[in-house]
C-alpha cells in the first residue's frame, strides 16, 4: 500500500538531529505513506538505515543529489 508523499528538509542538522527529526515527521502519518527526507550528515548513511531496520519502517531508496543524500522511506503499519 503506497499512501502520501511528504517530505523533510534535513540538511545542515548533525547526528542524531535528521533521525530524530525524521522519527518526528513520521509519527502522524499513515501506514504506507512515503517520506523523502534530504540530510547531508555524513553520519545520515549509518543512521537513517538503522533508524529504519530498528523502527520497523522501510528504506525503500536511497540516492545522491551533490553533496546532499535523499532517503526514501514508508512508515510501516
């Protein structure tokens, strides 16, 4: 089930701030909705896979724009 597309403009914000914002942005949104979130923490490649696998939620992409790492991410039920 593919739901809504939101999105988090998480550039210039260091560990642990784009995986705690993200888990914010989350929260409120319906199973199957899709989050594309933008972090350019170098830390963001370790964390938001984690954060996922520990939150039960699915990376569904992950891609580079520049220097700035887009996740793609669906909050499971």
């Amino acid at each position: 089930m593919i739901g809504m597309k939101h999105t988090l403009d998480a550039t210039d914000l260091l560990c642990p701030l784009p995986v705690l914002k993200a888990r914010k942005r989350l929260q409120p949104l319906n199973a199957g909705d899709l989050l594309e979130m933008r972090a350019n923490d170098p830390a963001a490649i370790v964390d938001v896979p984690h954060f996922c696998a520990e939150a039960g939620h699915a990376l569904i992409e992950t891609r580079e724009d520049g220097d700035v790492q887009i996740y793609l991410i669906r909050k499971n039920g």
